[in-house]
C-alpha cells in the first residue's frame, strides 16, 4: 500500500521524522525553508518540493513540524490549502498556541481538510529512535486513518478528544512541567553543594530512586556535567515555549508562579549571552545566584 | 547472633520499622513518649522502656526517629549519652538540619558514641514494606556495622561520606525537590482544566511516559482523585520541612525562589484551614488560585 | 487665537480632558464610538464628529486616548492619516506599548504628521481638576507647539526625548511601580493584621511618615477602607497594563519578578471574581491567602 | 530638672541618639560592647559603664539599642534587671522580634519594670537630626513619663497600642516595605534602561510626582548614583531584617511572596560578594539579571 505524504519542516526533529517515514515506505514529498537539509533525503527517495504548496499536493498525510505560530501560519493559508486534496489529513506537530489550533481548524473545516493536533514529546535523538510521544485531537476518524503514520514516528499515542487544541494544551503543560524540573533541580543542586554536598551525589541518588525517570535522568546528568553547549533544543526555544504556556494560562485566568519564574529565568540567560547554550542551561541561573560557576572551563 | 538495639519514636515511620526489626531478630526495647503505641511490639517481643535513656542502655544499635530538632535534641542530651554503652552507634533518622547533626555529633564524641545520619525517604507504606531509601553519612567503621540495620529496613543505602550533616541535606534537598513536583503539577493541571483537558488526562499521560516514577505516581494520583483526607503527612509538618531547608538554604547564601514559593503555600494552606490535609494538597492552591475547587464534595 | 483639536475617545480621562480644552477655549471636535458620551460636551461647544476621521479633519491638535493597542491601531490607519491636516500634531496619550508607538510613528512620518507620545499619570480626579502628569516623547518642534495643549490639561510636563516609544516606556514602568506599591502594602498589612496590628493604624503612620506620596496616600485609603467597589480603573484593565510591561520586558530580555507576581495575582482575581472591581483590589490577595477578608460586609 | 538615663549600644543610631539625649540635659551613662565608641560622649559630658548593668543602676530610663534579639537577650537578663531601679522604664529600641518583645515583657514585669517597645525608622542622618519615628506600645504610664526621651530624639510618636509586640510588627512591615520599594524601582530602573531610557530620566519623573516622599527620594538618588559603597546600613544587616518578618510571618501563617523574594535577592548579593555594601545595593540584583552592571567604574 502506498500513502502519499509530505513533511514540511526539516529540523531537528523534522529531518529524522523525515528518514523513519521513508523507512516506512511511504512516498514522501519534502519541503524545508533552506532546501540543503532536504538533499539527504532525496537521496534516499524523497521527492524535494520547491513551495510547501507542492509539497502538500497530492498528499493524503501533510506533517508539518516548524519552529513556531508565525512559521505555521505564514505556510498554511489558504492558498496551500486549495493545493491540497480534499480529505487530506493535516498533523500538526509543531509547538503552537491552542487558540492557533483553534483558528487553523476552522479555516481547514472550510476547506474539507482534517486538521489533526499532534504535537511531540522527546529531543533529537528520541525522534531517530521512533520513540517519540505523540499527542493528539481533531476528528476520530483522521486520528485513525494517522495511525500508520504515527506507528512509523512514534512510541506511543495519547489522545485528548476532538477539540482542535487540547494537545497544543497538554503538550504546552508538558514542557512546563518538565522545565520546572530543571529550575527544581538547579536550586537542589545549589543548596546541596553549598552545603558540602556534591551535586552529582545528589542528583544519582534522586534519580535512581523517587526520581528514576526520563525527564529526571537525563537533566541530571546534563547538569551533573554542565554540559549545556551541547544543544539539544535552545534556551531561546525555550522561552519561546514558556511565552506560549504563559499566553494560554493569561488568556484562560490561570496564575502560573513557576512558570512566571521560569520565563524570568530564561529571560536573565539571554540577557546574560546564554541564549544559545541548551534549554537544560536554566539550572546555571540558581547557580550563578548562589555564587556558584557550573560551566566548565575552557582550557 | 544477637544485636540488642533500640528505637526511640513510634510514629507513622518509627512503628512499621520497629516491626521490622523485629521479624529481624534483633533484640528490641522501644520507647514513645505516649507508650500505648508501643503495646504491639510488646506483643512481638519488644521491651517497653520507661524513658529513652533506659531503651538505649545496653543498647549496640540505638534509633531515633522523631518529628523535630528540638524532639531530638530534648532527647539526646549528655545524660542520655552517659547512658549508652561506649562504642554503640546512634543511627539518627530523623529529618533534622545539617547544624543540628553537626552539633549532636560533637557531643556524641565527647561521650565516643557515633553519630550516623541516616534519614530516610519513604511513606509509612514503603516503611512497611522495607521499601526505605536509606541516606547516610558518618564514621565509616559505624556505618559499615549498621548494614544489618539498614538491610532489615531499607530496599538501598546512598551514602554521602562523613559529614555528620551530608546526609541530612540530602533529605531536605530532596524533600523541597518532592514537594516542587506537586506545585508543578498542580499548575499544569489547572492550565489543562481551564483550557478544557481533564487533569487525569494530562497527568496519566505525562506519568506513565516521561515522568513514570514514584514520585510523580504517587502524587498524580492524589491530585486526580483530590483525596487529600487519607493523610500520610499532614501539610503543617511539610512546612515544618520547607522551613529546615529554608534556614539551611540561608545559612549557607542559596536563594530557592521555588522553595520560598512552597512556604507561602503551605502557610496560605494553614491559613486557610488546610493545615490538616495530606501534603500533596498543596496542590490546591494553584487550583485555588484559577477559581477551580478539587476538593470532593461531600454528601 | 483660536486652536483647531480633536480628541479621540471620551472615557474615564477623555471626558474630563475635553471639558478641560473647552474651557480652554480650544475649538474642538470629538468623537467616541459609543456617541451618547459625547451629548454633554456638545452643550459645552464642542462638534460631534460622525467618524474618528472626521474628527481629525482640519485639526492642528489631535489627542487619541483609547483604551489599548488594538483600539488606537483600528482608529489611526492610513486612510485616517490622509484626512488630517498636513503639519498635523498627533498626540497619543492612550497606555500602549513602545513598539506600537514606533510603528505608529513611522507611520505618521509618511504623511508628514507628527507623532508625539504623550501618555498620562493621575486618575479621573486629576484629570477633571487639571492635575495629571504627562510624559511625553517626539519630535521637539511638535512637543513645544503642544504646550497649549498640555497646560489645559495637567499640572507638569516630563519629557524622554526624541524616541516614539521612550514615553510609553516610563508610564508603563510607572504603572507598574505604583501596582507594585499596592501588593507590597497588601502584604505588610496582612503581616500586621495577623500579628494584632489593624492595617489602618499600620497604613497611617507610614503613609504620614517615610511613604507621604499621592500613590501611598490613596491606595493605602483604599485598603484601609476596603473599598474597592468605586472604580477609577478596573483590575481587568490593571491585567491589561502589567501585559504590556511585561511585553515590554520579554522584548528587551528584562526579568521582572514582582511584574510576574503582579500578573499572577490579576489573573487569580479575574478568577474568582473580582475583575470588575478597583485595581487597588489587588490588596485583597494576599489577605486572603493569609485567612483574611476586607471585603465589606453587605447587609 | 535632672533625668538620669542611659543608653546601651552606641553603634551608628545609638552614638548620634547619646549626643542628642546629652544636649537634652540629660543625666547620661552609656555603654557600648566596644568602649572606644563612647570617649567622645565621655567628653561631652557622658558616664562610661563598665558593664551594661552598672550602665542600667540609677537609671530611670533605660534605652537599649542593639543589633539584633541576641544581643539584647544576652544583655538584659535576670541578673540585668535586678540591677534596675524598681519602676524604671526600658525603652527597647532595637528592632527585633514581636515573641522576643512578649518575652522580654514577661520578664521584666517580675522585677516591676516597665518594658516600653520603642524601635524606630530613620537613618543614621536622620538620628543625628533629631527627626527619627519612633514607634512605641506597651504600658501607658510609662510611654506617658517617656515623652521626654522622645522629644529629644525623634520628630514623632506613633503608638499601637498596649502589646508589647505591636511597635515591632509596625517596624518589620515598615521595613519590608520599604525594601520591596528598592527592589521595584530596581526592576522598573531596569526596563527603562533595556528600553533606551535612562533610570535617572524615569525615577526624577516619578519621585517628583507620585512617589514624592523620602523613602522613594532618597533610594532613588542612591539607585541613579549606583552609590552603595557609602554604607548607612550593609545588606548583610537588611537580611537580617527581612529574616525577622519572614519568622514572624511563618509564625502567623501569612504567605508574603515579595518579602520572600527580597529574602533571596540579599542572599544572591551575599553569595556574590555584595553583603558589605548598603542595603540598597538589592536594586542591583533585578539590573544584574537584566545584564546591566551599575557598579560605578573604578579607576
């Protein structure tokens, strides 16, 4: 069986998408703002398109993973919508604003497109491995028919019902729960070594007992090795996650003081010129307030 | 072989693992400053004490685990510690501030008993179970000998070198690090509810992927059901908590913006009549705060 | 001599400012969207314009003071600016950001109309007796012609030099300053009142002493009188403004921690009802975290 | 007529209160931990104590102002009251702890001494002036007898009352709130400056019109001139304070979320080598995160 799919955004969750999906057979059309990162894939029989458009026609799946509201709605008008089969099946899995979500699925109901949430949980490397959460809603029976799709992405589905923007919801309360963890760690960290208690001490010992778990392993050891250069996801993406989150808890009368504080945090990282370094660097900031240097020191 | 020990407090945690050094064999005496709670172990075997000082003499093993510094410190005082053999070891598993253990280890020199932190993590269930994570830190020779203690009552001992007050600081970092996780989560399921996602939905998905370990289990659970009544650890004493990491964390120049943020809702809890929930109602407050009410309605 | 205005919005501040150019003896036309506000000026000389456009025709000075961003942007387009008077002085008293100033008057510069932000401190008191402050910023040439204007309407003059936006940044940064003030006073009477110390005598001898300034005095009344039912500014409007600071400091990588907890706690009285009353309303949320109520009892 | 008093601790308030109760006529010993601190009292005229009993013996007004709760603990004793005069009046003027001044009240009434809590708002200058607030509660007759001492040091008398803990709840709200005024000029300070206005521009404006009162003016001035090298009062010794009504407000459940930020913003200046200067010096925090630097350049 042949699906005819396109995948619009080729980033660093983007471009391994685009390999496990070709892994999969499916015929893929391909499109990415700056087309040098799609020519890996040409080479491995992805079709290259010169306008999202192009990559969109003729597709019975249109996966779009960009880096943000703006980007999303700069491509998909309804102009690209018109290029676009009817019935076609759009999953949207890029980081947006639920009342973007929202908006998006009115214009794509007009045009008999599905509009189907389908954000993603996990870094690079989870993307390359297929073990990437997938998070959904939209109509039912676009969820099922995706189901091949995600089987190819993903390690597991969550649904959150039909209404356009309940995914964008709880994948927005996923990078704040998790970043919180970060900022949670940070101060932990900081009060243990100023107390005669190495941080890795510490942080091996949480996260091999209360705190055993993806999110708490893998910060910890970033921060155990201040390793923040290697950049999984920037402190500047970050925040831009953290302006969504805070954006939807402002429109809905939902007072978020961590996430207030976390906001603030990533805001001191940029003005401090750690904008660049990975998102996990926000630990540096209860650091750097309690007199202590993580970052290594360059010879 | 026999090991005459003795533990001092039979609360929440005292009473299960003084069960359990029973079914351990060891030879046991007990005291409570209210002895009714001691009357099973009897049954099992144990001695009942008429004061601490008489459960400790003789003792080879002595433990304490009581609700306070000043609980400890009204115990162990240097009448108490003329009462002990020379050479027994006080395994002191209270959650206490690092200056206290330091003070106390002090003066247990002076009397040539050793003091060995070792507080635990746990609730009264795990305590039951043998299921404790053990933190230690003392005179190595000591805390090699109790390993027939900490194998009757815990599933794993961490040990963080001979700094009386290393293990203490441990428990309090990871106690603040618990007690963020459920701020956290109390906020991230507020903006899910008031944006049209159940809290179940999003904290079952977010449990059993990226934060599947017990403590984001544990309070999930709680949070979801908003069963706060059926107390393992009422909010006052997870104050009384913030409070030693607080004035360990100014002791020693750390600012914990999120640390503070716990204190001011747990005393925003206290005031306003929640002081005798579960610690996990916590979670209230931001719900509060977003004009939602999770507490279950009664009849 | 005889001075061609307009003004733009007839509400709170509006209203007064217009009887204060009248008696001034401008020659003024108005305008509001909803037209029965504008009937008692009529009586007082001034013409009723049928559009924001028609308002501006043929005036030398046009003052626009709307309620946000979005209200001055839909009146002030292109098609506005070609009806004014070529030479035309612009002056934009209403609370937005400096970035809609700078785009705004880029605008204006291609019509050959002068854009001088001039936005206002005082409540509609103050502005009925003549005493607001105003700060302005803009062209020099167009902020001295404007003198006229400014002394019919307040009691002193700041200026920030030539950058559109400069002005817009000093009232937000004020309004926050003064938001600031009223959480802070909150607190420390809520701190008084729990420790047996009425707010009112608390609040008076500081207001007498070290705090004798407008913004104490009269929020420190309004507290004390827990009066928050006789609006000068709603706290849903109070929200609006601590957005735009915080707009304002997310664009320049600005963390603002009593900006967030001011946001917070609007959004937490938005929540539980209390969006329509005083922004000095904000008071009652640290009260009520401390068990306290202010509200007046109704009989 | 002849008032013999004396004054114990003669630190940066207590050396200039020493000369204006000397210029007053009064009959004064004084006593000072450090006696070099008192020779040039003793040459106006001053009686130098050995000890702060022998300061205390014959006095009728017995004025104490020292550092913190355990100073004055260690100084007024059972021992120290035995050497009072029956009927003599301390005026406590430390700033100290509300359950401090209800022990001390206690005590004292045993040895028929009136403890009148009098602790005041003012700096150095300020004392030196004679313009000092004095807050004061406690028995009526003797605040009645103390009026002369008053007069001699302050320009006004705010009383609350009877409690002998009521001045000191008044002086740690006052002091809080002033402190909150630093830090949100700070972070106001701040944003103008990212924003391209200068922080002299947007504090003239305001502490010209709103924020017209001495404590806006004079940290002002200090914030614009980045002077924090000339110490009225160190950072250290406002910690200090703010851990003060931070205990007194955990000991009355009263959540204050800016008093716990300001508690972190001097541990931040502590760990970062910043505790000698003045307290002040807090505004530098919310302009470090910003990534300014405001320290005056040296040479």
């Amino acid at each position: 069986m042949i699906n005819p799919a396109c995948i619009i955004g080729l980033g660093n969750l983007g471009l391994p998408m685009a390999r496990n999906l070709l892994a999969a057979k499916f015929q893929l059309s391909v499109y990415n703002r700056t087309p040098e990162k799609a020519l890996p894939l040409v080479e491995q029989g992805a079709r290259l398109a010169g306008s999202a458009a192009e990559a969109a026609r003729g597709s019975v799946f249109i996966i779009t993973i960009v880096s943000d509201d703006r980007a999303l709605e700069s491509i998909v008008d309804d102009a690209f919508l018109s290029a676009c089969l009817p019935g076609a099946i759009h999953l949207s899995m890029s980081t947006i604003l639920p009342a973007t979500a929202e908006k998006l699925a009115a214009m794509h109901a007009k045009h008999r497109i599905d509009y189907v949430a389908a954000p993603v949980f996990g870094r690079p490397e989870a993307a390359a491995a297929k073990k990437l959460w997938i998070c959904t809603s939209g109509p039912e029976k676009a969820k099922k028919a995706a189901k091949i799709v995600f089987d190819a992405l993903g390690q597991g589905v969550f649904d959150f019902g039909e209404a356009p923007g309940a995914a964008s919801v709880v994948k927005l309360a996923g990078n704040f729960l998790l970043t919180a963890a970060i900022e949670a760690m940070g101060e932990a960290a900081a009060l243990a070594e100023k107390n005669g208690v190495p941080r890795a001490a510490l942080l091996n010992m949480l996260t091999s007992t209360l705190f055993n778990c993806p999110i708490y392993n893998n910060y910890a050891a970033r921060i155990i090795a201040a390793d923040f250069d290697k950049v999984g996801f920037t402190a500047r993406l970050a925040l831009k996650d953290m302006r969504l989150a805070l954006d939807t808890a402002t429109a809905s009368d939902t007072p978020m003081p961590i996430l207030s504080l976390l906001r603030d945090r990533y805001l001191a990282a940029i003005a401090n010129n750690q904008g660049h370094l990975d998102a996990s660097a926000l630990a540096l900031r209860p650091a750097l307030d309690a007199g202590l240097n993580w970052m290594p020191q360059k010879p």
